[in-house]
C-alpha cells in the first residue's frame, strides 16, 4: 500500500500573504505527481497562490538537484506537501456611528517535499 519513501529535499515559503485554506485548494493538486507533472499543473491553475506554489516546487528540484549530483530529475516526486497556519496580523476596519470592526489578515507557510522513486515504463 504506502511505502516509505526518503525524502530527498525540502523547500519551504514562509509567511506568504494567503489564507492556508485557499493555499491547500492548490497543494492538495500536486501531493503524490512526478515533479514534471506538478509543474504543468501549477501552470495551467487559475489561482493566485499557484505561482508562488511553483515557485517553492522548484526551488525544491533545485535544492535536490545541489544536493547530490547523481539525482535524476524525471524520477523526483512530490512525496509531501502541506500548509501551515502562520501568524495572523490583527487589524481594525471603521464601521458606522464610530465603532471598529476587527479583521485577520492570514498567512502561510508552504513547504514541498520531493522523493525519488522508479519510472515505471509503459509496456505495449
């Protein structure tokens, strides 16, 4: 079933000016693809985060990439992906007849785990 995979690299955007739920709409996309495939599929998301969440992918295959020389890049896969709360900045907004209505700006922190595992080839 699920097997254990070493984590080759990591990569983590902390304090990224989005709500963590918004952010895990998009990472929840890519959890578990060839690095290849998650690329392709940032690209084509209509969602502001999905940039930024690209950005940390592939800051991820770098990292990878300088950590060993004998990594193959085609085998990469994202084996975590996952969002964290950040610290939320407490604001105040006017409201009628003098009042003040609190609001919370979010942020979030996206971090990428890559794995390696085999290509399977397509036998027909």
């Amino acid at each position: 079933m699920a097997q254990e995979t070493a984590v080759l690299a990591k990569a983590e955007a902390r304090y990224i000016r989005v709500s963590p739920q918004k952010a895990r709409l998009v990472v929840d996309m890519i959890r578990g693809q060839q690095a290849g495939d998650a690329i392709n599929i940032l690209s084509a998301t209509n969602k502001r985060i999905a940039p930024a969440v690209e950005k940390v992918l592939r800051s991820a295959i770098a990292n990878a990439e300088n950590k060993s020389e004998d990594i193959d890049v085609d085998k990469l896969f994202v084996a975590e992906a996952y969002v964290n709360e950040g610290p939320r900045q407490k604001r105040i907004r006017p409201a009628p007849m003098g009042r003040a209505y609190r609001y919370q700006r979010r942020t979030a922190h996206i971090v990428v785990k890559l794995g390696e595992r085999a290509v399977e080839e397509e036998v027909e």
